[in-house]
C-alpha cells in the first residue's frame, strides 16, 4: 500500500459519513487519500445539513472534505445492483429485504474497490467515530489488518469474517493468491433456502474463509478494534439515533 487510502462505502447518512471522516481527520489522517463510495438512494453525499437528510439546504462538502473523492454509484453506474440481483430470481429475502439487500451491496462494493484501487485501502464504515490513529492498520507485511470474528452472532453455521467496520486490505497480495471479497458460492442470501450454507456468507466472510485457506501465503493480523472505534451500530444503512449519538461523541469528530 504505498498511498495510505481509507474507502468508506456510503448509504443516504451524510452526517455519519462526514463524521467519520472528521475523526479520521482528527487522529492523524490529514495525509490520507479518502475515497467515498456512494451508493445513495434517498440523498446525494455530499448532501445536507442535519439528520433526517430530507428538504435541509444543501452546504459546500468539499470545503469541508478536502482531499475526498467521491465515486458516484447513485443511479447504477459504476455497479448496476439490479441487474447482479436479477442473475439469482430464487434469492433468499431473509434479512435482505429489510435493508436493501444492503449485506450483499455491501460485499459487491468491496470487491469493486479491490478493482478501483488495486494498491490496496483501509476498509472503515461510515458509522464509526476513531478514539486514534490507524496507522498500523497499513502494514504491508499482512493481507489483512483488523478484528477476526470467529463466528458470526446469529450466523446458522457459525460463519466467522473480518469485520468490516475497520479493516486493512492488502489488495495485490490477496489478489495474487486469488483471494476474494465477493464470491457468489459464498455470499449473503443469493441462494434458495435458509440451509444453504453458501448464504450465510455475510461481508467479511468469504475474505476470511480464504485467508484461512490460504496459509501460511495468506497471513493476517488480528487486532481488537474496540480500542480503535466507537460503533453506532447499522447506522450505515439507517439513521437511528444518529444525532444524539454524534452529540454524545463530538469530542472525537469536532
């Protein structure tokens, strides 16, 4: 990773978005290269002031954001989602529908980033605040840098991933071993049937099944992100208490 590059995938929080970056900002990334991938279907980013997002005046975003490029996926035209979720008619809506199909989004995003920046990024969710700096999280001597969960809470076959929400991806030592973000063999709810094991795969999990297949080749580095982030938890696809919750850790943002 020669350019220290953090990718935040966005989904109609402006706020939380530019939040985060701010604390990124805040603990020692004035340097980094942020690259938002806006997936919006109710409101632009840079959008508007306040939360919820809807008829606020639209401000300057890349005064404030400076050094921040935006990939526009609003309307399908770097991943057109539609067309991918027309390929499995017999998907499976559990826990899907809900939000979007957002999980299977999300790990479509990611693979797409391995393509737009092969150099390699720091993956952060847009609804995390930092307490420091991520710094460690560029080390080039792993494939992977952040938080390995075993299994997945929930998961029916104890499926365990990198979590997303801050995670170090060294892109052209994964792709060299021929690593994976999205696999359709093992991703979420693209198959008939909740017993079949392939959709259990949620975002982050087809990397770590690779990764441990892969080594010693494939070697990562488990860190405990609790003492990197505070965590709003699903607020990067809705908005729930958002505000108060930004209130309630401005101290790391503003």
């Amino acid at each position: 990773m020669k350019q220290k590059t953090v990718a935040i995938i966005h989904f109609n929080t402006p706020e939380l978005t530019e939040a985060a970056i701010l604390s990124l900002r805040k603990h020692g990334g004035e340097d980094y290269k942020v690259v938002v991938f806006d997936n919006s279907t109710d409101v632009d980013f840079p959008a508007m002031d306040g939360l919820p997002e809807r008829k606020m005046k639209v401000r300057p975003f890349t005064k404030k954001m400076k050094g921040v490029r935006v990939i526009n996926n609003r309307k399908g035209q770097v991943i057109d989602f539609q067309k991918l979720l027309a390929e499995y008619p017999d998907k499976n809506p559990r826990h899907s529908l809900c939000n979007d199909w957002g999980s299977t989004k999300h790990i479509w995003t990611v693979q797409k980033l391995w393509e737009l920046l092969p150099e390699g990024f720091v993956l952060m969710e847009s609804d995390i605040l930092l307490k420091k700096s991520i710094d460690g999280f560029f080390d080039e001597r792993y494939s992977v840098v952040g938080y390995c969960q075993k299994a997945q809470p929930g998961n029916r076959f104890q499926i365990g991933r990198m979590l997303p929400m801050l995670c170090g991806m060294n892109v052209p030592m994964l792709t060299r071993e021929g690593a994976r973000y999205f696999d359709p063999e093992r991703s979420w709810m693209l198959w008939p049937g909740e017993d079949d094991r392939r959709n259990w795969f949620d975002t982050g999990a087809c990397l770590l099944d690779d990764i441990m297949k892969m080594r010693p080749r494939l070697k990562g580095l488990h860190v405990d992100i609790r003492d990197y982030v505070v965590h709003l938890g699903s607020g990067s696809w809705q908005t729930k208490n958002a505000k108060a919750w930004l209130e309630l850790h401005k101290d790391l943002w503003k």
